[in-house]
C-alpha cells in the first residue's frame, strides 16, 4: 500500500450550479475511523438535486455511492485492515430509536447524520480520491469487497438497497403485474428487482436506447413513454389496470399517470419524488377505488446482508450491474459528469467517477 498524501484532488461544491475541482487536504481520521481511497463513486439523483437547488451550504463533497480499498486505520478498530476492499454505506441508524423499532431507518435521527466524508460538512466525499469513514459506519456500514468483485459492481450496493427496500415493500406475489414508469439505472434496478419476486414486468421510458440496457436484465415488456402508457397497462390487465406502478422520475405530473395506471385496489409507490411541492389526484380514487399512494426512501440497514450477497454474488451469477454503467470520468473531469448526469442523454446510464481514470 503506498503512503497517504497530505493533499488530494476533489470536487467540491461552491454553491448553487457551482462544482469547483480542488486541491484538498486529506481527511484525518480518529479512534474507530478509517480512511478509504476511492477507486468509483456513482453519480446519485440526490447528489445532483442538492448542487442545484442550494438545499444544503458550502462547501461540501457530495457522492455516496462508493467503493474502495482502505488506505489507513484508527485506533481500536477490529475487523478490517489497511488493503482491505471495502464500500461504505453514508448513513446508519442508531438502532434503538423508536423510528428504529418501528423499522423506519430513515427517519432515525443518527441515521439522518452522514458519516462519511472528504472534508467540511460530512455530505458522504465520494467525488475525492480519499474519504473518513467514522466510527458508526465501519461497525455497521463498512462491507468487504471480495477480490473477484469488481469496485464498479460494489459501488451499486447502496443503490441496490434503496431499491430492494421498496420492492420488499411491497410484497409482490407472482401473479402481480408491476409498471415501472422510467429506465434509468435505478427505475432498471427497481424493475429488475421486481422481476426476481416473479411478477410481470411493464417498462415505460422514452428512450430505446434506455429499453435496450433493460432488456438486459431479462426486462421485455417495453412501453414506450410517449404513447399511452395508460392504456398500455390496461390491455396488458384484461382491462383492470396493473397492480403496482413505481414511480422512478422526478417529476410530479407522473403520480396522477401511475395513479390512472393501477387498478381498484392497486398501489402507487413513488421512488424519486424527494422535492417538496404540491402534486394534485383524485382523493376519491384513494377512497372508493381504494388506491394506495406509498412511499420508499433512502436504505435500510435490515436487509443489508442480503443486498451484499445479491450485488457481490450477482456480479458472477446473472446479475452484472456493470451494464448499468455508461460514462467513466476522472476528478478532474468531474464537472463535465455531474453536467452529463444532470442532462441525461438516450444513451447516458449511470456515470461514475474514478480518480484514477485518465
């Protein structure tokens, strides 16, 4: 292992739109702490969300979705070691809370505290070369990368849990009909989770190029987004409509579209509605048609053993999240990610931002 720098490269955020790449000192680590170096972060919806919105102060390092190989250890910490490949989850919940003996992880307040970070205010570090993972995390949020297991595959594990958390929801039985009303990477991930319970599968994007990625998966139920998508799910349901949409893009017109979609009885969960405003439906169709409109946010740390075995398993046995993977920038291209990412393009999936790319 060579010796940790004093210095690194990152991408740091300055304000509203405004990402700056950076010479930053390396994070110092405490007791129980371990300092990662990044080998891929992805790029997150809510990464992008808070550089364009201004919803959390300057300066941060946002990027949470990531893998690498421990480059230093603190004191009293057991279990890991200096090489170790590792990726690191950004949030845990304490445990003990009443959120937490209700199972609503999410809503812990140790749990809305992130703790991984590059330097300034934790916001998880990932678009830097080296990040601290503090002493909460690597008790329990500090996973073991095999050394067949690619850091590209590992660092879907976070998103992967996002989305296992809302299928588990849901329950699905084999003889559900699921609509998955976008294709990109995590409405593929949701959709491709969903078809492992065994229910049927609707796909709906704009984009061919987006299906084809889908298709991958073992997803071939394709709608295409600019038809009725509607009228789609009703025919493919002897007319009832599906009993579940997922709704995997932010944008608010789409809860009323997945609202339509289900039948008497059926669910809506929404995925990527994380900004606040106002999204009108018809609150009879929740009364009398007896529609539920649900939610799902962020990881849980319940199912955490069992999404590790699926992603680091899966990157042998049917489930190469790879594919997902479109563009491959460095730090210093960085800029260039988050505006592809922010801007997405038929053929852009998930980006991915690798320090040692160049």
């Amino acid at each position: 292992m060579t010796a940790v720098p004093q210095t690194m490269r990152a991408a740091v955020y300055r304000g509203i739109n405004d990402v700056r790449i950076e010479t930053i000192p390396v994070p110092e680590i405490g007791p129980g702490e371990v300092l990662v170096k990044i080998d891929t972060c992805g790029i997150c919806g809510t990464d992008l969300k808070k550089i364009h919105t201004g919803s959390h102060s300057a300066p941060r390092v946002f990027g949470h979705e990531m893998a690498g190989t421990i480059a230093a250890i603190g004191e009293g910490v057991s279990g890991f070691a200096v090489g170790d490949r590792v990726m690191a989850y950004h949030h845990i919940p304490c445990g003990q809370c009443f959120y937490c003996r209700k199972q609503t992880f999410a809503q812990c307040e140790t749990y809305k505290k992130v703790g991984c970070t590059a330097g300034f205010e934790a916001s998880g570090g990932g678009f830097a070369e080296y990040i601290r993972v503090m002493e909460w995390i690597v008790r329990g949020g500090l996973v073991k990368i095999p050394d067949d297991v690619s850091f590209e595959q590992a660092c879907f594990i976070e998103p992967v849990n996002t989305c296992y958390k809302a299928i588990e929801m849901l329950g699905l039985e084999g003889d559900d009909t699921v609509l998955v009303i976008g294709q990109g990477p995590i409405g593929v991930l949701l959709a491709a989770l969903a078809r492992r319970t065994g229910a049927t599968v609707l796909t709906s994007d704009l984009y061919a190029e987006r299906h084809a990625v889908a298709a991958k998966f073992g997803l071939d139920r394709p709608l295409d987004a600019r038809g009725d998508v509607i009228v789609e799910a009703r025919a493919a349901t002897e007319g009832r409509g599906v009993d579940v949409a997922l709704v995997a893009v932010g944008g608010n017109a789409l809860i009323q579209v997945a609202m339509d979609a289900i039948r008497p009885g059926g669910r809506v969960m929404l995925f990527a509605a994380t900004q606040h405003g106002e999204a009108p439906f018809d609150p009879a169709a929740v009364c009398m048609d007896e529609k539920t409109l649900m939610g799902s946010y962020s990881a849980s740390v319940a199912i955490q053993d069992d999404v590790s075995r699926l992603v680091l398993e899966g990157a042998h046995n049917g489930f190469d999240l790879t594919q997902l993977i479109s563009h491959r920038f460095s730090i210093e291209d960085a800029v260039e990610a988050i505006e592809l990412a922010s801007n997405p393009q038929p053929g852009s999936m998930k980006i991915v931002i690798q320090p040692e790319v160049r």
